[in-house]
C-alpha cells in the first residue's frame, strides 16, 4: 500500500477504522480535536458512528456501554479531558472491559496550555482513577509508531478484558509524516460470547451476561481483584515493549526516554558520538508494563556510570527508573514542563 | 518561468496540504527577487506548526510578519490581528495572507471580504494529493466549493505541492504535477505554480513543467530538526 501523508490525530483516527473499530466517542480539546474533525467525516463513509459526548465524564460511559455490549469502540483526548474520563475507566477496569483511550498530552496541571507534554505519565501509569487497577499503556515516538500502536491496542485490550491506553505527547498528535496501515496488523475481535452483553439473540445463549464493577461481598471483591492482578502480571511478563539505541557502544551515560522526547535525545547522542562521546538510549514503548529488566541490565554494566531520565515533566519516569536501576548506578533528571520541547542542545549539556 | 505573484495573494486549501510552507517560501522568494512582503498569519485553527515558528527568519530578512501578539501566541484563541487589515488598505508591493486548513480556517476570510470589496487579489488553493480527502481531483472540487462557500471569496489559481515531506521523491513530484494540472484543466483554475524540496532540486527537472516552480526550504519542522536556512 502506498504511503499518505498524515497528521498523528488524523492517523490515530484511521489507524482505528482499520482495526474494525467503527465506535468513536469523544468531545474536542486541543491538541488532539483533529482525531474527531477527521472521523467526522471518516465514520459515515464506512458505516461507523461518531458521536461527541456533551462532556469527557459521558464520553467514558459511553465507551463502558459499548464496550459492556461486545463492541470495538475507543476515545481520544488530552489531559485534562482524561481526568474526567477516570472515574469511567477505573469502572470499565473494575468490570473488565476492553476499549481504547488515547491521550494527546498537553501542559498542565490545571487547564496548563496546549502545547507538548509528559506530564501525565503518573496518571497513565499509577493513578488513573480510584481502586487497584492498571492501564497496559504504550507510548508512540512517531506517526506510523502510533498507528501500528493503535492496531495492536485493540486486540490486546480484548486478550486482556481491560483498558489499553495510547499515551502520545501534543506533538504525536500534531505532526504530519508519512504513514501505511499495514493490512498484517489487521485483526479480528475476540469471541466475547461468555461476558458480553450482546444480547442473547446474537449469543444463542440461555445465559444472562452481567456486566459490573460492584461487588459488595468482601470476598468476591477480594478475588475480582485477585484476579485482576494476576492480568497485570502477565502483562508484566508478556508485553514489555522497548528499543535500544547505541547500547552496543561503550557508553558512559544510559538515557532513557519515551515518545517524541526520545527522538530530540536521538538526534543529542548522533551529533555527541560524533564528537567521540558515546551515549546509549532505552526507550519504553510500553510504560505499563515498563521495561525494567532491560533497563536494569543496560545501567548494570561496567562503561555505563549514570543513567539519565529525560522526559517533558518534572521528574516522574525517574521513578519507575530509580526501582529498575536499584541503586546500582545513580539515576539524573533533565526535562522541562512548560511546553517548550527541549532542543538536542539543551539535552547534550 | 518565473513566478507572476504580487499584490495580495490569499493562501488556502485543505488541512495539511501545506500553506504555510508555501507562504513563507514563497515571501521569502519574493524577497529576494527585491518585492517588499508583508505575510499576515491568519491560521485562527491550527495550534502548532504555525507560520509564527518562521517569524524570526523572516524578519531577519526584512519580511514584515503579521502576528496576534506574543504574549497571545500559545493561546486556543482566535485571534485576528488590526493590522491585517490595514495591511491590505496600504497595498504593499505583496500581502500573503496565510489562511487555516479547509473552509473552517477560511472563515476568516469573510470577516475581511469589505476590506477586500474592490480590491484585485489572488486567492490559491494549495494541493497536496498525498493528504487525506484530496487524494482525487473531485476531493479538490469539493474542498474548493467548500472554501469559496466559507470565505465568500473566488478561488483563482492552483499551488501544487505534493510531498511525503522526507519521503518525497522525483516520482512523487511528476505525479503531483500532472495532478495539479488535470485539477487546474478541471476547475478552470489557472496552475500558478508547484513545489520543489530544495534537496530534490538536482534530480527534479523541471523543464516537464508547463508552471513555474517554487523550491521549499523546511521551515515547519519538529524541534529534533534544523529548518533549512532561508535567504
């Protein structure tokens, strides 16, 4: 197939339709309102529906409905709009139902600004919404990294029964590069026959399907969340995503960076190894499950004596960092917050 | 064949096809041709990627930019600034207004249409048929009749510039022509001109050209970029 040139939001959109999901719930905020202008147009030509929400909180219930009935269906929003999302997605977790959420990040917190940002990894990673649950969260660091991100998001949220989460920076959303659907990420959704509320009719079923977050015996709560950590953990085992940069170098520093931020620190350690000082990169494409094996073992080598995180928030990967590194080496921060992206300059010194 | 531009000339076109490289190149190379521009950012929809990312270039070269105010400049606010319009009552050698994407980023126009009332201007629609909805000539149609409905203006000419930004090719530039031609041949739109990355120039020959051709130095790139240098 050959290649179009395309914004992130514009492609994320279409990345869906190509996956077969054909349910598109949302409500507008920059920087990621191109995704709905797009299928606003796009939905009708295949059959599919879009409808905007009268606000994020319906938008999330309006993902859980369909979800609970059996359906592809995903959201796409930025930070702000995902905090009202949250109390939707942590009952879509509790009641283990797949869908698809897309956060273009903007600055925050607050209403912040519009420009670029990290700063809802903690959110996306630890804290989107109450109760014990997780998100399987993949984070893209190009256009065509979001589509074939998109694609395989939906098979995994049904392999799993629970939220995916697209985390891209305003960037991801706002820049054009050319894309292709690869026809190989195609997939088909799962028989969902044994939860789904699809009705008995389609089921050919005697059995009701209940769908709920409720449970108010103590011990069925307790083994609703057994159950769900016993998820988390073969995600933890099975989906770990990440890419190496220049790790077969003898480098003295380890980076490691995440979404458009990772191509900035791409093209610092090119221009740094030209003047003869080596520096090699992890880059977490999944940030749940995060890749820590690997970046334990990349910091755990003689040449390497810090390992750096560099992200466009105020320091909240280093976390996850920090407990992979285990105090083997010391862990620094760089980044920035406001909105301006750092340049290669800034992250060389 | 040199490019027959001055006076006021209104850049619009689909989202994405690429107005504002266009318009900055564009100003830049009549410029140096020795026309005195004032290019006027008029992208009231688009929150990045925005002729501001070239005011410093283009003033230095002595282009005047036309711009909400700085401290407005990250707002989500549509914001049109005064001097647009006095920009064009004083009709400088060359006005490049710089429109947003599809009919919604041409409404702004409508709010100029008296300043424009008697006034001759160029208004030009930027294809690239590599993007979304204007892979066809009937997308281009379509988004035309939706613009002049938008801006209540007449569109009056044709920009081709077909590219996959780092991925275009010569055969992409051919291709892209003979689009733009049979778009031009269609809608009676005269073909004012097409594009040319300036690292394609050598392998591009551009005597196949029945237009002029604009070279496009990036300016809009992502901040792990340079933007070519403008002269």
């Amino acid at each position: 197939m050959s290649k179009v040139l395309m914004k992130g939001n514009e492609a994320i959109g279409e990345a869906a339709i190509r996956s077969g999901c054909l349910n598109y719930f949302a409500y507008p905020i920059t920087p990621q309102s191109e995704v709905a202008e797009y299928l606003a147009r796009r939905m009708p030509e295949v059959g599919g529906v879009f409808l905007q929400g009268e606000s994020e909180v319906a938008v999330s219930y309006m993902i859980f409905g369909a979800a609970a009935a059996g359906a592809r269906v995903f959201t796409t929003s930025s930070s702000p709009g995902i905090s009202l999302m949250s109390e939707g997605i942590s009952y879509m977790a509790g009641a283990q139902c797949p869908a698809v959420f897309v956060n273009i990040m903007r600055g925050g917190p607050g209403l912040g600004g519009i420009l670029p940002s990290q700063a809802d990894y903690f959110q996306a990673t630890k804290s989107l919404g109450h109760g014990d649950f997780r998100l399987l969260v993949m984070a893209p660091a190009s256009v065509q990294e979001a589509v074939e991100m998109m694609m395989d998001a939906f098979p995994l949220a049904e392999k799993y029964r629970n939220p995916v989460m697209i985390l891209g920076d305003g960037l991801i959303g706002q820049m054009m590069e050319p894309v292709e659907f690869p026809d190989s990420k195609k997939t088909e959704p799962l028989n969902n026959d044994a939860w789904a509320t699809s009705g008995l009719d389609t089921r050919k079923s005697d059995t009701r399907n209940l769908v709920k977050s409720l449970f108010l015996d103590p011990e069925a709560l307790n083994n609703n969340n057994l159950l769900l950590k016993s998820k988390y953990e073969q995600m933890k085992r099975e989906e770990v995503r990440f890419e190496a940069y220049n790790t077969d170098s003898a480098y003295n520093v380890l980076i490691v960076s995440y979404g458009t931020m990772s191509r900035v620190c791409r093209t610092a350690i090119d221009s740094m190894k030209a003047d003869g000082i080596e520096v090699g990169m992890i880059r977490p494409q999944t940030l749940f499950p995060f890749p820590e094996d690997q970046i334990r073992a990349a910091a755990d080598v003689t040449h390497c004596s810090v390992v750096a995180s560099i992200e466009m928030s105020m320091g909240q990967m280093i976390e996850d960092i920090e407990r992979s590194v285990q105090g083997k080496k010391p862990v620094k921060w760089f980044g920035k917050c406001g909105g301006d992206v750092p340049t290669p300059e800034e992250v060389v010194a | 064949m040199k490019i027959d531009l001055d006076g006021i000339v209104i850049i619009t076109g689909n989202y994405g096809s690429g107005k504002t490289e266009v318009s900055v190149n564009l100003a830049a190379e009549r410029n140096s041709g020795g026309t005195e521009v004032r290019l006027a950012d008029l992208d009231l929809v688009n929150p990045y990627f925005r002729t501001r990312e070239a005011r410093h270039q283009l003033r230095n070269l002595g282009i005047e930019v036309i711009l909400p105010p700085e401290q407005y400049m990250t707002a989500d606010l549509p914001i049109l600034a005064p001097q647009v319009a006095g920009a064009i009552r004083e009709q400088t050698a060359m006005v490049i207004l710089d429109t947003g994407g599809d009919d919604v980023g041409a409404t702004v126009l409508a709010t100029l249409a008296d300043r424009l009332q008697g006034i001759s201007f160029k208004m030009l629609q930027v294809v690239n048929p590599f993007r979304p909805f204007t892979e066809t000539v009937e997308g281009c149609l379509k988004i035309k009749s939706e613009i002049e409905a938008a801006s209540k203006v007449e569109m009056t000419g044709i920009v081709g510039n077909a590219n996959l930004i780092d991925e275009t090719q010569a055969g992409h530039i051919y291709d892209g022509y003979e689009f733009a031609a049979e778009f031009a041949r269609q809608s009676g739109l005269k073909l004012e001109f097409v594009t040319v990355p300036e690292i394609l120039k050598a392998d591009v020959d551009t005597g196949r050209f029945a237009c002029p051709v604009l070279t496009i130095k990036r300016q809009l790139v992502p901040p792990w970029k340079q933007a070519v240098a403008l002269t």
